[in-house]
C-alpha cells in the first residue's frame, strides 16, 4: 500500500493527475454542448485536423503542441465559415478537414531531414509525460474554455435549447457557434496530452452519455460529466503505470467499459420497472 | 388591439422572392398586414409557408423585395415579434424545465455577463405559464410532457416579449383534439392585444378561427376573408382538391351506390 501510494511523490504522476483533472473539466463542459448540439464528428474532424499542425511544428521546430493549437483554431473556424457560407454538407467538410489534416501531417513530418520522431505520444496520449509547459498550456486553456461558458451560461443554454428561436430573439448565434468551435478546438487541445488526437472523442462522449442517464438540467450534467470523466481519467492513469500500458489506450478502454455496464444495467433497472403489457 | 393602432400596417411585404441555391422557394409575395388582424396562412408542403415566417423574422435572405414588420427591416425589432416553431423542429429531450424554457424566452439581444434571471422575470414567466394554462407543470422536465402542453410552453415563450406580432409555424400539427381547441381559444384571446400569423394544414381552423386568409404556393394565391373554396384550393395545389390531411391534398372518392 504504502508503495502503491509513493507513486504520488513522482512528479510525472502528480502532473498527470493535475492533467486528467483538466480533462475531465473540459469534458464536462464542451463534452455536454457538443453532444447536445450534435457536433461530435465535427469535434472528431478537429481534433484529426491537428495532427497537421502536430506534423508544421516538428517542421519548422515548434511546440508541436502549439502547432496543433494553431491548426486546430484554423480548421474549426474554416468549418464553420463554410458550413454557413458554402453549398456544402458539414459532413462532407469534416470529412475533408479530417482527412487533409492527417494527409498534412504525414507529409509534413515526411519533409523532416533526419530520423522521424516519436509522434505516437500525439496521437494516442501519454498522460504520464506531461510536462511543466504542458500543464502551463492545458490549465491557460481550460481556463479560456471555462470563462465563456460560465459567463453567458443561460445564453449558451437557450442556444443549445432552440438556436433558430435564440436567433429571432436577437442573440449573436452565429459569433456563439464561431466561439463553441474555437471552444472545442481548445478542449481537442487539452485532451491530446492525456488521450492523443485518435481518442479524443471517447472522452468527450461517454462521460456526457453516463451523466446524462441520471440528471434533469444542463449544469448539473456538466457537473458529473466532469466528474465521472475525472474518475476515467485517474484509473485509466493508475491502470498504465500498473500494468504498463499505454496511459491514452488505458483510459479510454476502461471509461469505454464502464459506459457500456452502465448503460446495461441503467436500461435492466428500465425493463425491471416497465410493466408487460399482455 | 388600441383603436389608433388599428389601421397601423403590423406588416408589409413587397414582392419578395426567396431562393434556396438556384430553388425558388417564395416569387413576387405581395401582402400587407393590418395591426389586430389573425391572419391564417395555407398551402401545400413545400409551398413556402414556413420560409415566409423566417423572412419576416430575417432569418433568410430575400433575392428581392422588401419587409417591413412596424415600419422597420425585419431583425431590427426583435422585441416586436414572438415565434412559436414546430414543435418537431425543438429537441424535447434537452434537459430543461418548463419554466426555464419561456425564461429563455427573456434572453434578449447583448451578452451581459454572469445574467441570473430575476425574481421578477421568473414571476413574469409563471403569470405566462398561468395564461396559457400550464403554471402547474412549471416544474416540469419538458420530455414529461405532451405535445399539447409543449405547444402551449412554446408559445408562453413567445409571449415573454409581450410581442406585437406573433408567428406560429403549425402550431396544432401534433397535438390532440382537446388542446388543439385550448390552442386556437387562447389565440383568439391573445388576437385582441397582438397581430397574429398562423402558419397551418389544419383547414377546419380557417373558417372557424381566422380572420384573413393567405394562400401560399411559393406564390400568393389568394389573399382575403377566410373563406375557402374549391377553386382556390384547386388553384394552389394545382390538382382537384377534396381534403388536405397533414398537407398532402387528397381526392376524396365519393362512396358507391349499390344497386
């Protein structure tokens, strides 16, 4: 026991448990919106189309995270931009900024002179390096994500609700769906660390999914959204240093199982109340 | 409806066409609005009806013409108009209750931050809730209730701007016999201080409720007293037309005679 717990005096463990938290936040938070808003697969193509900045920023010598940041901004506001503006189906455009995102990023790591780097941390986590500057940038986003949110809570609220009706009523939706877009490219940010950029969806969905079988109003749903995604987090992180897997595969192997022996025994306690109908 | 406000245009469109990429969708909509009036608007699916109400709300853009709704472009007034969509088109399974759903109704234009509603707005939504009599269900997740109490939460929501002009998109289109009564009685009620646009399939509701009708096939048809009859029936849905059930038109075979 006593050994069990020495692994908090580790640094790398302390980060990453400070890491999983801010996930979990932003899960909670953006996790409920996009999933109310139906925006999933448009978090997905984000979250894709960063690699692309992942791939610019060993290029070029920056962060890649930083890169990843960038591209990941870049292609949410290029998705709503068309969506409004264009004739095109937003699902064929995530589709679009899913795919050249990724082409990107193989390309523009290809363009590297020397050995290719280690890039399998971006694209499936690895919770358990994340370093001082990582957490510097995860908690500055996590924050930015945040604000916004809790600052115009009943306008996001009647946004998610009836958008069209928010619209008559003269609120900006359309600078709300641009923030909501930037807002998700952020949390893609936040979460690469922990889950990497192929993952990201798993805790952006299943949380939301658990927390919304046992709550009635959107702030309370955030609430164990975040809640529950911070318990995936910390035994996702405590079952890869255990049994030395990877920490992004961990995490969301074991938030994937929890959902669905929630989800079976949520719809039994169903069947057990519903009377037969003869 | 004040006596000087009677002859006041609560709307004016002049020739207004509505495309869709290269679809047409409205073409030389001409129609004026008096204040008071209960204006009922018919036609077939995919006539136009529901694009009109998103042009007066300017929610659309025009190819051409113009829309004045009180003198002013459309999106100016927001304050003006109360709309109630269908109730297909909101997600009944959004996690809120009935009484925050007509406060959203509050929320107008701006972004001040950290806003709480009042006391006195949450007083306000309860006297709506009484009004178009669901104050009980206050509580309420909304995916508890019916499609007749829906319907009247929504159009509690619209009223939180006490509008002048208030838009229904089919206000009746799901909901059973009994509310659908309940509906068109508070309607009448609310017609006494507010223009009303009814966007509806529901034909038995023209002769019995509005004053003025509307005839949409992406052109005006007919507009005037709301009195149908077969020739415009026939002229907007472009075939014989016996009844209209869920907007599709049918031909009503007459029944045998047996020798």
């Amino acid at each position: 026991m006593i050994s069990f717990l020495s692994i908090f005096s580790y640094q790398f463990f302390q980060n990453a448990v400070v890491a999983g938290i801010l996930c979990s936040i932003v899960c909670g938070i953006i996790g409920v919106i996009i999933s109310e808003k139906k925006l999933v697969m448009m978090s997905g193509g984000i979250a894709h189309a960063s690699y692309g900045g992942v791939g610019l920023g060993y290029l070029i010598g920056i962060e890649p995270i930083i890169g990843a940041f960038l591209f990941s901004v870049g292609s949410a506001i290029g998705i709503g931009f068309l969506k409004r503006n264009g004739r095109f189906r937003s699902d064929v455009l995530i589709g679009l900024f899913w795919s050249f995102g990724m082409a990107l990023g193989i390309l523009f790591i290809t363009l590297m002179p020397g050995y290719p780097p280690e890039i399998s941390s971006y694209l499936f986590g690895s919770i358990l390096s994340v370093t001082n500057s990582d957490l510097a940038l995860m908690t500055s986003l996590t924050i930015l994500v945040i604000l916004p949110v809790a600052m115009l809570f009943n306008h996001w609220k009647a946004y998610m609700f009836d958008e069209e009706f928010a619209t008559v009523m003269g609120l900006k939706t359309t600078i709300m769906e641009y923030v909501l877009f930037i807002l998700i490219a952020m949390s893609v940010v936040v979460l690469i660390r922990a889950v990497g950029i192929i993952l990201t969806l798993a805790l952006l969905t299943a949380p939301t999914a658990i927390a919304g079988l046992f709550t009635k109003s959107i702030g309370s749903r955030m609430v164990l959204s975040a809640i529950a995604g911070a318990f995936f987090c910390l035994a996702g992180i405590f079952l890869s240093y255990i049994l030395n897997i990877p920490s992004g595969a961990a995490i969301v192997i074991f938030t994937a199982i929890i959902f669905l022996l929630v989800y079976i025994a949520f719809n039994l306690r169903i069947k057990n109340r519903t009377p037969l109908n003869n | 409806m004040h006596p000087e406000n009677q002859n006041a245009l609560a709307l004016n469109i002049n020739n207004l066409s509505v495309k869709y990429g290269d679809t047409p969708a409205l073409s030389g909509i001409t129609l004026k609005v008096n204040a008071g009036d209960y204006l009922g608007v018919i036609g077939p699916n995919g006539g136009g009806k529901s694009t009109l109400l998103k042009a007066i709300m300017g929610l659309v853009k025009t190819a051409s013409g113009n829309i004045k709704v009180s003198g002013h472009t459309p999106g100016y007034l927001h304050k003006n108009i109360g709309y109630v969509p269908q109730t297909s088109d909101v997600d009944k399974s959004f996690p809120i209750n009935v009484q925050e759903v007509v406060l959203t109704g509050m929320l107008v234009r701006g972004f001040p931050i950290f806003r709480k509603y009042s006391q006195k707005e949450k007083e306000a939504a309860d006297n709506l809730l009484n009004e178009v009599g669901v104050y009980a269900l206050k509580k309420r997740h909304i995916k508890e209730l019916s499609g007749g109490e829906f319907q009247k939460i929504l159009i509690a929501r619209a009223l939180a701007v006490n509008p002048g002009l208030l838009l229904l998109d089919e206000p009746t289109s799901s909901v059973d016999a009994n509310s659908r009564d309940q509906i068109y009685n508070l309607l009448e009620t609310l017609n006494a201080r507010m223009t009303i646009i009814l966007v509806t399939h529901d034909l038995l509701a023209i002769s019995a409720h509005v004053g003025v009708l509307a005839c949409l096939n992406r052109q005006l048809v007919y507009h005037g007293k709301a009195e149908l009859n077969s020739e415009i029936v026939s002229n907007m849905y472009n075939c014989p037309v016996d009844l209209i059930a869920h907007g599709v038109p049918h031909r009503v075979l007459k029944e045998h005679v047996h020798d």
